[in-house]
C-alpha cells in the first residue's frame, strides 16, 4: 500500500485520472480474456458430442434461436458456434492490444511527467540549495532513475494488476468447472512462486540498492572526467577514470542482470513440472468423467486456462521483484521530491520595483549552509544610482557573497537590503532581477551558436540581432566575431565555448549582461582573463554607458577598479576602511 501511495505521490493529477481509466481498461480486458477461454468449453463439447445439441437445454434454446438467423443443420451450428468462439479470442486479443498500447504510453508519459515535473523542482530551489548539491546526482535522478523507476517500477505494477485480476478470474472459471483440480492447481502453482520469492526477496532488494549506488558513482565519474578535460588529459587520467568507471559500471551492470535472472527463475521450474501436471489433470479428469470424449472440453478449458494462467502467474512474480528490485530507488526519489516541496518555487507577486536613487544594505549577516564561519558580519553600505562601486579584498573576504546577496540568490539571515528604501523581498525579487546584468569570472557558454550564446535563453523568434551586435561592440567582441568566425554570429562555439580563448568568452559574457539593457551591471572578476590592453578597451566601453548604469565591478587587480567613485574593501566578512 506505502508502495503505490508513493507512485501516486509521482504522479501528475492527469496522469492519475489516466491510471484510474487504464485500471478499468484492464478490468475489462480480463473480463473478455476469460470469457474468450471459457467459450471454449461448449464448442469443443458440442463438437465432441452432437448430441449434446439435443440433450442439453441451454444448446437445445440457443440452436433453436440461431435457426432465425439461417442455421438449419447441426453442421450450421458446428461452423456457426466455431465462428462465434473465434471471434471472441480475436475481440480479446484486439482489446489486450488496445489496452497494452495504452499501458505502454501511460508508462512513458508518466516517465516524461515525473522527470519534468522534478527537473522544474530542481530549478525553482534556492541558489543556496544548489551549494550543498552535486550536479551529477541531479541528473542522474531525472535522465536515469526516473526511468528505471517506471520502467521496473510503475510498468510491473500495473502488470501487477492486470495479472492478478486475470488470475483470479480464471481460477474462479476453472473453479466453478472442477474446484478439487483448480483448488490445487491453483494453490499448487502459487505456493511454488511464493516460496521462491520468500527466499530471494532480500537479495532483489539488497541488489537494487547496490544499482542505485553504483549509477550515482557512474555519473559523478562522467561529470567529474568531461568537466576536468583540460587536467584529464595533462596528467594522463584517461586510463585511471576509464578503470574507475568501469568498476561501477560492472556492478551496476551485475545487478541488472542478475535480478532479472532471478525474475525468469520460476518460469523453467514451472516449465518442467507443467507436462507432467497436465497428464496428472488429464488421467483425473478421464477418471471422473468416464470417458476421453466426456474428458475433452474439460481438458481444453484448462489447456486454455493454463495457457494464460501460467504466463500470468510468471508476470505476477516478475512484478513482485521487480517492485522490490526498485523500491530503494523509489524511497530515495520520493524523499527527494517531497523534501523539495519544502521549498518556496521562485513564482513570485509580480510587484515592479523602480531604482532611482540607492541600493542600500542594513546590518547584513550570512552563513552558508553546513558552515560555522560567517561569511558577512553586520555590512552596512549604500550604492546610488549611476555610480561605479569597486569591491577588492583577498579570496574569502566575502566580496561573491556580498554580489550574490544584491543578486538575489542568497537571503541574509540577518539585516536588510533595500532598494529606494523598499525591502527586496519575494514579492518584489523578480522585478528587482529584472534589472540586473551580471557576468560571472566562469562563464557558461552553451554548445550553439554566438547569437543564441549572447541572448541566452531565449529562442529564435524572440532575439534581436541588432541589440546582439550593439551590445558585442560594447564588449569588444564584434570585430572578432565579423573577421575571425566563419559563419559569423551563427558560428558554433562548443561545449563551454572551448574553441575561445578565455577572455572571448568573457567578453561574450559581458555583450549577454548587457543584452537585456540592465540598470545594474555586476563584473564578478569579469575581466580577470583579460590582457591589459583588452580590459582597458572592454572598461572604456562600459565607462561610456555607465552615465545611465550602476556598476559594481569585484576585482583583486587595484587598476580594474581606479575609475571607480566607491570603493569597499573587504576582509573576513567585514568592510574595513
């Protein structure tokens, strides 16, 4: 019960009321299926005795209904009875065919539902979540566990129930043909799958965690291998990384495998003991009828029966293990998504803030996560508008902390930031981010061309080439990008820009700040890859714009900031004069 309530939990409310119609499609499906193998009792009956047409009241009224629609003869009723009894089995066929699409496309879409709903959780978590997360793991949850989860998880659960009701439908047909055999065959069958499953449980579920753990390791090695590249290469790690992969790999690979051997463990044991019990039922039901005639449609009732019985109990077993082989994943993906709903999603009141006159900051604190140290102690500073502020402090002053306090993304456990003397807050941040260009000391450029890299985000329809070219030209990027790239603005950088050198892809970090028209621009070490020359032509530029534009710029480099009006400077979390 915990079991489904948590998939439940995974799913979108439209998902849910498709699972409540695919429950009834399958409902439906084992009604048709039984009633396809129970059809098989009068017609083999009748074609075994004739006389039977005659003797038996209910044949004697449907032979004589039929005669209104043209069966005269016996043979009539032979060929129309065959006809009737096919049609079934092929009705129960299309609609298991209809059904298994459905289930099919439930199982995807849920899978596509699940890993957006959670890829969209991830995103709308405070930056300060992000510190203490390991991106690696991140993806792994939405590309490889929601999959397996569905795939080993929600898929044999409605197998699950699609079997179970089958199973339970055909051992009441089979009952209410002969309880003694069906008693035992019936409990017989199960017995064996329960006992099997008693003693292998422990060890499923022991190697469905040790698939989880090991698929963690993978990506991290994948993440940790690709984004180190440059260091890769230059120490010579390729065969180290590949080793360590491969261990993971192998485990995680071993405990697939292995699980699904134990999955398809009773269906040989069943194969080899079905031969004989069907020449046991047969000598039996022989013994009690009298008779081999007297004996046959018994016996093709349950040669159909077991016929779908025996796959249906295997799929049953299946299911069991593979909700046991996935439920360590299950428990860590709902523990995830319910933890993230602790959050607030950043969709804030649209309540616009305007920035005339001062950004100001009142007796600010803040420590990270999981730290003892605090990172800013009681900063009281004030920007105006159209000033260029330079912060300079050695490495953990808190110069970062104190740009990413002004950005948004961290709140201050104490103190206030105020813009015209109005608090930022959640009702106002994204009106406040509006505002706001920032260029970071590593940028991310994304694996496309210059034009979508500067107006990042935003999809082809919505950019504005001209402004891309203008803002480029700011950034002293616009002739490099003219003269030197093939196809120029439509030119592929790479993964990470790695066909630039480090300061065009700062440069094209500053044009991307600058692309929304910002009234704040932030330089986080902007520059900092820059040549000497370079940074004085990038400066200029900006200091040409910066009679309508507030600039903060963090530097180590005291030339980077001398045009600066104010200057803070920065030491263990304090501003020192």
């Amino acid at each position: 019960m915990q079991y489904l309530k948590k998939i439940y939990f995974l799913l979108s409310p439209s998902q849910r009321k498709e699972g409540v119609l695919l429950f009834f499609m399958i409902l439906i499906m084992a009604l048709v299926d039984v009633i396809g193998v129970a059809s098989i009792l009068p017609f083999i009956a009748v074609l075994s005795n004739p006389s039977l047409i005659e003797s038996n009241s209910i044949l004697n009224e449907v032979f004589k209904i039929s005669s209104i629609f043209g069966v005269q003869s016996k043979l009539d009723f032979f060929f129309t009875l065959g006809v009737f009894t096919f049609l079934l089995l092929i009705s129960s066929l299309i609609f298991k065919a209809i059904a298994t699409f459905l289930q099919v496309r439930f199982v995807q879409m849920s899978e596509y539902s699940i890993s957006k709903n959670l890829f969209e959780g991830y995103l709308h978590q405070k930056y300060s979540w992000f510190i203490s997360s390991n991106s690696s793991n991140l993806a792994k949850n939405i590309l490889s566990e929601v999959s397996i989860i569905c795939g080993r998880g929600i898929n044999p659960f409605i197998e699950l129930l699609a079997n179970l009701i089958v199973s339970i439908l055909l051992i009441s047909l089979l009952i209410f043909i002969n309880p003694e055999i069906a008693l035992t065959v019936a409990s017989s069958l199960s017995l064996i799958y329960i006992i099997i499953f008693y003693f292998v449980r422990n060890k499923i579920q022991l190697l469905g965690v040790k698939r989880s753990t090991n698929n963690q390791f993978r990506f991290k090695v994948i993440s940790e291998a690709f984004g180190a590249i440059k260091e890769v290469k230059l120490r010579n790690l390729e065969k180290k990384l590949t080793n360590i992969f491969a261990n993971y790999g192998k485990i995680f690979a071993q405990s697939q495998a292995l699980s699904q051997i134990i999955s398809q463990l009773p269906r040989y044991i069943l194969e080899a003991i079905s031969f004989g019990g069907i020449l046991l039922i047969l000598l039996f039901i022989m013994k009690d009828t009298g008779s081999f005639s007297n004996a046959l449609p018994i016996i093709s009732v349950y040669v159909f029966a077991g016929y779908r019985l025996i796959p249906s109990l295997q799929k049953i077993y299946n299911s069991f293990s593979s909700l046991t082989f996935v439920s360590s994943s299950l428990d860590k993906l709902f523990n995830e998504i319910n933890d993230l709903n602790k959050y607030d999603n950043i969709e804030y009141s649209p309540i616009n803030i305007s920035f005339k006159n001062f950004i100001k900051f009142k007796n600010i604190y803040y420590r990270y996560p999981n730290s003892l140290k605090t990172s800013l102690n009681n900063i009281n500073l004030t920007i105006p508008i159209n000033s260029k502020v330079g912060l300079v402090g050695t490495t953990g002053s808190g110069k970062t902390t104190l740009v990413d306090i002004i950005l948004g993304l961290l709140e201050p456990h104490q103190g206030t930031m105020e813009v015209d003397g109005k608090v930022i807050s959640k009702e106002n941040l994204r009106s406040w981010q509006n505002l706001l260009g920032y260029v970071p000391q590593n940028i991310y450029l994304s694996d496309d061309n210059v034009l979508k890299n500067i107006a990042f985000g935003l999809s082809d329809n919505h950019i504005d080439q001209a402004l891309v070219e203008k803002v480029a030209k700011i950034a002293n990027i616009d002739e490099f990008i003219k003269n030197e790239l093939p196809n120029k603005y439509y030119t592929k950088i790479g993964e990470r820009g790695i066909r630039l050198s480090g300061g065009q892809r700062q440069r094209i970090g500053i044009a991307r700040a600058l692309y929304n028209s910002p009234k704040v621009l932030i330089l986080d070490e902007a520059t900092s890859a820059l040549d000497n020359q370079t940074e004085k032509k990038v400066m200029d530029e900006i200091n040409k714009i910066s009679k309508n534009l507030t600039t903060i710029i963090i530097a180590h480099r005291l030339n980077t900031v001398e045009d600066c009006n104010i200057i803070f400077k920065l030491e263990k979390g304090q501003i020192i004069n």
